[in-house]
C-alpha cells in the first residue's frame, strides 16, 4: 500500500468500511464525515445511494456511473448528489479524500 497520507491523517481512526484494499481514515464531525482512502486493489462497486458526497482525486483513476459513466484522475473533482444512485470501479493505487454530508456514513473501526 502507497504511503500517500502523511502521519497526521494515518493517526486518524480507521474507518469500518467492507471493501477490499481499502484503509480509509476516518475525520469525523458532529454534521458530516471526511475519509481519506488509500485502495491497494481493484474494487467494483455496486449501485447505492446516500448522502451528498464530494471527492477530490489525490491518486489513480475511479469511475463512477450515475446515468452517465465518468471517469476521474488524479487532481479532478467529483459531485454526487445526495439520493443519486450510482455505482462504479476503483482501480488499485487509488486514493482520494471524500467528504460525506452525514455524520454517520462510517463507524471507526474497533481495534
């Protein structure tokens, strides 16, 4: 896995979030969640919906199909509206940080 984010962000808590290849750390708000996520695989991801969610591309390429299949890299901006449903493949050496318009979006995980 890339060392990508610096101490400060992997000192955060670990985000509890069921995807392969994934450590996801974990900034958390009393209105809304930002992740810094680090993916060492491929990973598909099925049609959901959720909260607005904004991401900024630090690393690698996603796709993300909403209706229309777009395709981000490293310095590009993204925006979901909340309730949109989506779906979409993240390629191994992606990393991105997302900010969620939910506090509750991800549990830390346990250690």
């Amino acid at each position: 896995m890339s060392q990508i984010f610096p101490d400060p962000i992997r000192n955060l808590p670990k985000a509890d979030i069921p995807l392969k290849g994934l450590t996801a750390y974990l900034s958390q708000s009393e209105t809304h969640q930002i992740l810094f996520m680090d993916f060492d695989e491929d990973v598909d991801l099925p049609e959901h919906s959720h909260a607005a969610q904004v991401g900024i591309v630090s690393e690698g390429k996603i796709e993300l199909i909403g209706g229309v299949k777009n395709c981000y890299n490293k310095g590009d901006r993204y925006y979901i509206p909340a309730g949109v449903k989506h779906s979409g493949k993240i390629y191994a050496g992606y990393a991105d940080i997302v900010f969620f318009d939910e506090p509750s979006r991800y549990a830390k995980q346990r250690e």
